[in-house]
C-alpha cells in the first residue's frame, strides 16, 4: 500500500483504482525521480498515462483537489507559474531561483523557533510552511 493510500484509508477517502494509480505515482515520485520533485498535473498525468491512458487530466485534477482538501496533498507555487503538488509531511523547502532545484530539508531549530515566535505572539502554532529562495554559492 503506498503512503497516500495509506493516508486516505486513515482519512477516511474512497480510492477507486484511478485514484490508487494516481496515489502510486505521487507516492514513488522519490524512489523513482530520485527525490521528490513536485510535479504540477501535466506532468502527473503524463506519468499515470504511462500506467493508465484511460486516466483522463480532468480525473487527475479532481483527484489532485480531493487529497489536497483531505490534508493529503499539499499544493505549492514556488513562484514558477504552476501549482505543483507533494505529500503533506513536515519539511521546508529551499528553492534555487537560478536552476528551480527544490532542496527539502528538515531542521530541528527552526521548528523550535517557529513554535517559540508563535508562542512569543501568543499563539499555539498548528502548523506552518517555510520557503528559502536563493542562489547557490558559486566555489
């Protein structure tokens, strides 16, 4: 079962077997890509084409919109025109403005800094997204 499946039976959402291609795809962005690349819906229906071409782009964007309004998905402009998509775990992003490389990255201080700052304004942080844009240092 992948990790959206896993996600949406813990949620509670209906996955027909469209839907499970399309949870595959977005589930083994990382193995099969590398790392996880964000893709927008061109690019995933072009990938669940490849498994299903009865899967139709419209099916992939209300699937798109039903994980992402079930907190399965998480959708991202990183400033480049189109929506792109991931699933919803903890980390933040470092985005190269030169190349569009998208770096994740987890760091211990800052998420204890982002609930001290909340806590600081008198807030309970319940949950936060961080994006860095830069460009790498040239050696």
């Amino acid at each position: 079962m992948s990790i959206i499946e896993e996600k949406c039976k813990q949620k509670g959402v209906r996955l027909t077997d469209q839907r499970k291609i399309i949870a595959k795809i977005l589930s083994e962005s990382k193995e099969v890509y590398g790392s996880r690349d964000h893709p927008d819906v061109d690019e995933l229906h072009k990938r669940v084409a490849a498994l299903d071409d009865r899967i139709s782009i419209a099916t992939v964007y209300r699937t798109v919109k039903l994980f992402e309004e079930s907190g399965i998905l998480v959708k991202h402009d990183f400033k480049a025109g189109k929506a792109r998509y991931e699933i919803n775990d903890d980390h933040n992003h470092l985005i190269d403005i030169n190349s569009g490389e998208i770096v994740e990255f987890v760091d211990k201080d800052i998420e204890e800094l982002q609930v001290k700052i909340a806590k600081k304004l008198g807030y309970n942080l319940v949950d936060h997204k961080l994006e860095l844009y830069g460009s790498k240092i040239k050696k």
